[in-house]
C-alpha cells in the first residue's frame, strides 16, 4: 500500500498523533506531517521537456519536410519511419533508429494536433441519390489511356422502391 495512504489512514481514521506513526512505519515525523498535510495523492514529477538527439539535429529540417509530404500521400503509399531512417542513413546520418523513431513520432503527433478534420454526414431523401464505384481500366491496344468505367452502381438505401422523377 501507498505510504501516504498509510499515513493519511492512520492519521484520520485511527486517530495516531504523528510520533505514533512514525515508529510504526519507521519515517520520520517531518515526512509524517509532509504527506498529512499534503492535498495531492500522489507525488508529480514535472515532465522534462525532450530535446532531440545532437546527431539528428542536422537532419531535423529534412525530417519535417518528410512528415509534411508524407501528409498529402495515400497511406499505402507513405513512408514507414524505417524508410526515413534509411534516407537518413544515406544522407550521412550515423545514430541509432529509436531516436529517428521518437522524433518522427512527435512530429507527426504535432501534425496531428494541429489539423482539423470534421466528419460532416451526409443525408439523402429516399431515391434522391446513388452511390457508385469507379475503376481505372488500361485499354489493351495502347495502355497510356485510361478510362473510367463505372462498374457498380447502386441506389442508396430506401432508394430502391422509390419512383424515379421526370
């Protein structure tokens, strides 16, 4: 059990005078009367504020330039922080991969938190509106065109029953 619980428990709830309770526990009576008079229930240790490693700090920039294209791309074609750890490597880098790790993560973390993004539903009236499939599709004679086929399309629900308007 928490020493400050202990000491708070016996201290009010048993009524034991600070000497009491710090033979029994074996503290001191200025730590006795510290944690009985202290509002907290447990200690805060302020958070140090994490600085980025002296061998990444010339790669920083670059990083940050990363992170900031990497945005714009489809996730499937963003690159893994190993990725950027190999880049780095190329580029001269020598530290280790947990610092390249941490630092993209806050980054990205800080990315997070600055954009806004806001789901805004979508409502229709039965047979108002129909949701389609599109697909690339290469043309086998000359494979620099594409064309867009629609290759499914379905009404939305409560669509189906619905009279269509002249």
């Amino acid at each position: 059990m928490n020493l400050k619980m202990l000491i708070r428990r016996r201290s009010l709830r048993d009524g034991l005078s600070a000497r009491e309770i710090s033979r029994q526990l074996g503290v001191s009576r200025i730590t006795v009367a510290r944690l009985k008079q202290d509002a907290e229930t447990e200690p805060r240790y302020p958070k140090r504020a994490s600085k980025p490693p002296k061998k990444l700090e010339p790669f920083l920039e670059y990083l940050e330039n990363c992170v900031r294209n990497e945005v714009n791309r489809g996730k499937k074609n963003r690159r893994s922080i190993e990725g950027l750890f190999e880049d780095l490597k190329e580029l001269g880098y020598d530290g280790c991969y947990g610092s390249v790790y941490k630092s993209v993560r806050q980054l990205r973390d800080i990315r997070k938190a600055n954009t806004n993004r806001a789901f805004i539903p979508l409502a229709f009236e039965p047979g108002e509106a129909y949701q389609f499939d599109w697909a690339e599709e290469h043309l086998a004679r000359c494979p620099a065109q594409r064309c867009a086929i629609p290759r499914h399309a379905a009404p939305l629900e409560g669509a189906a029953d619905a009279t269509p308007r002249s």
